[in-house]
C-alpha cells in the first residue's frame, strides 16, 4: 500500500514553506504502507495537473495534502474543498484567477471521506492542536484539494483524499509577530498520528 503526501513550495513572500519543510521529517513507510512525497507548485494550473497526474500515475491508497495557513493555531483538517478559484494575489506563475470554476461541469462542493473527528482526536492525543475546518480558501490548496478529490472519484477504487493546513514555524513568524506558530517537530508528530488513523480506516 502506497500514501501520497504533498506540500507546496513557498508563495506570498514568506521565506519558507512549512509543509514542503516538513516533508523530510515524516517517515519513508508506517509500517508495510510506503509514503511517497511531493512538492507542489503554488500556481493554479501547474499544481492542478501534477496532483491529477500523481494519482493516476502513483495510483495511492491514501492521498493527505499539505499547506501553510498563516494565521492557523492549530492544525485545521479541512472538511471540504469547493469548486472555485478566487485569487487575492497572484500565484507563483502570475496568474490570478477572480471567480472561476476549478471544473466546469464539477460538483460545487466534494467532502473530504477521511475520518477527521477520529482524525483530530488522535493528534491532539500526542499534544498538538487540531481543528476541523469548514474552508480551505479560494486559493491553490482548495484547487489541489478539489483537483484530488475530483480525480480520486475517476479511480477505482477511489482513494480517500485529505487536505491539512499547517500554521507558520516559530522562524516564519518571527517577522509577523501577531501570528502565531508552530514548531516542525510538533507538526511531524501531529501528522503521523493523523496518517496513522487515516491508514487504520482503509
Ligand atoms: N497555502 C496556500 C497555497 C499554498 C500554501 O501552502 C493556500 O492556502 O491556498
């Protein structure tokens, strides 16, 4: 059994990405199940096809989606992924998008079928804080998140897909001091525990 975990490289002048940093600090298995790692681009189009082209090409039994939410106390499983783009700055590549469908003819909304409460409870069981959470944005984690969902419905069997938003390390926030953070080492063992029950559900 194979685990997609993504992060996204960094994006909106903040030096550093936790979720691409915390990469090298989870394990390459849990167990017989492999964990495979990527690094995603924070541009709409290029982080749509990469993450539709990972699950049909990597074929996971699990797919957990990470991204930095500067302002997170916590970390925030996000419940849902919704069909629209609405950029407040542009992406990486320059591209804006102000109120644009992600699909078309998609549904508007895709619930993420990962046991989050279960989720939840066993991350805050190791010390760390974790919230669910009813938005993941406008921005391109809601587009991975909802490219992922909506890919993993065209596989058979579809594999369950999960978006978690990680707040800023302690350095990040040294310079946005109204922000606060969380160190890497704390999200490792939060996101273990989280992989951990999400794999048990499978
Ligand atoms: N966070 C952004 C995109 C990349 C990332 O790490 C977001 O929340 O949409």
């Amino acid at each position: 059994m194979k685990v997609l975990v993504t992060g996204f490289e960094p994006f909106g002048g903040v030096e550093g990405n936790p979720s691409e940093d915390v990469l090298p600090l989870l394990p390459d298995a849990l167990g017989p199940i492999q964990i495979v790692k990527q690094v995603l681009p924070v541009a709409f189009v290029d982080s749509g096809w990469q993450i539709a082209a990972a699950l049909t090409e990597e074929r996971p039994d699990l797919v957990l989606c990470l991204g930095l939410k500067s302002g997170a106390m916590a970390l925030e499983l996000e419940r849902i992924a919704i069909n629209l783009d609405d950029a407040y700055m542009p992406d990486n590549a320059g591209d804006q998008p102000r109120e644009r469908p992600i699909l078309p003819h998609g549904p508007d909304g895709i619930f993420s079928p990962l046991p989050l409460k279960r989720m939840q409870r066993a991350i805050q069981s190791t010390g760390v804080p974790a919230q669910l959470s009813n938005s993941a944005g406008t921005y391109v984690c809601n587009h991975v998140f909802y490219v992922a969902l909506a890919t993993a419905r065209e596989l058979s069997p579809p594999p369950p897909v999960g978006f978690i938003h990680l707040p800023l390390t302690p350095q990040l926030a040294l310079s946005r001091y109204d922000r606060p953070s969380m160190t890497l080492e704390d999200m490792r063992r939060g996101l273990v525990a989280a992989l951990a029950t999400a794999i048990d559900a499978l």
